[in-house]
C-alpha cells in the first residue's frame, strides 16, 4: 500500500468511513494555478474520447486526456487509453505530487470540464493495472466543482467542492468502499481541468 506523507498543517482528512482521503485548498497560489490553468488548455492533446456502456459506444461529457511513461496505457469502460509523452508542465506538476506525496506516479488522466453540463459519473478507480489500496492524487484547475462520494454498501454520501490549484488525495480502501464523480450543473460555470496521477503497475 502506498502512504502519502504530508507535511502542510492546512491538510484536511474528511470524514470517510472505510477510506483514506486528504484535501489542501491553496496547494498551488493562485497566479500559479492561473497560469497553468490557460497553459494546459490550450497545449494538451484533448479529445472527445468514448467509452463503451451495456454495448454501445458512446461520447463522454467532457475532453480528456492521457499521458505518462511508455507503455502505461490504461483500460476503463471497455477503452483501451495509450499515453502520450508527457509535456514538460505536466512532468514538472507530477514531481511536485511526488515531493507531497512521497510517492511516484508514472501516469496522469487530464479531464476537461467546459461547462456545467460536462461531467464524470460515480465510479471507482479501482481496475486492475492500478493494483490494490491505489494512492490517486488529483489537482484541479479553475471553476470550482463540487466532488461527490458515495458508500458501495451503505449508501453515504459526501460532497466537497474542489478549489482552484487544490490537492485531494484518495488512498487506503478508499476505491474498495467508494465511488466518486462530478455532476452536471444548471449554473453557468467556467472551464475546469482536473488532472488525476496514477501509478500503473507494468
């Protein structure tokens, strides 16, 4: 199991039965955030990906992303994700996760979410190539919105809204015990990208 070791007494652990999750707001200052938010927007290679549902193909709600070392592709839904070298920002952002964390990452999922109506249905990161208890760290960029958890057996639920230039941490049994995911909103919001580092076993 992988243990995330941080040091920033803003560090917050929310409440979770059966789960290990940690969030720091203001992990990048703003000017920073802002700059990479723009940066990321318009340099990565973003697609309208699709994955396969009882069947039938279809495009999710929102632009995504993948990239990493060689060789770490990643399966979901059905979709088989070959990653991209990595971009110097982005390599440069995951040796800042790995300096938080204490742990390594060889691979990132990029979402980007251009309006309310874009978003990522309740599911667990809990496929094969991630191994067992996976650490996940996710950055988010831009508009603020909220992350939903919910307990596989009793139901529990939780929301938090993710910041701009914010660091949620989901490690331990969390992916065993829960789903998470971002709804759509009615709100006229602006662009978020939210990026999620990984470790794929090879």
């Amino acid at each position: 199991m992988q243990q995330c070791l941080f040091s920033n007494h803003n560090l917050q652990s929310l409440p979770l039965a059966d789960a290990k999750v940690q969030y720091l707001a203001n992990w990048l200052d703003n000017e920073t955030a802002d700059s990479l938010l723009h940066l990321f927007q318009r340099e990565l290679n973003w697609s309208e990906a699709e994955i396969k549902i009882f069947g039938k193909m279809i495009k999710i709600p929102r632009l995504q992303a993948w990239y990493g070392d060689a060789g770490t592709n990643y399966t979901y839904s059905g979709v088989t994700m070959t990653s991209l070298p990595w971009h110097h920002e982005l390599h440069k952002l995951k040796a800042k996760c790995e300096d938080q964390c204490g742990s390594s990452f060889n691979s990132v999922l990029a979402n980007l979410y251009r309006h309310g109506q874009d978003s990522m249905g309740m599911h667990s990161d809990n496929e094969a190539e991630l191994g067992i208890e996976p650490l996940i760290a996710s950055v988010s960029l831009g508009e603020v919105r909220n992350f939903d958890f919910k307990h596989k057996i009793n139901g529990e639920k939780f929301r938090l809204p993710l910041e701009h230039g914010s660091l949620l941490i989901m490690s331990a049994e969390t992916q065993k015990y829960w789903q998470h995911g971002v709804a759509k909103t009615k709100k006229q919001v602006e662009p978020r990208i939210n990026f999620t580092f990984r470790k794929i076993l090879l």
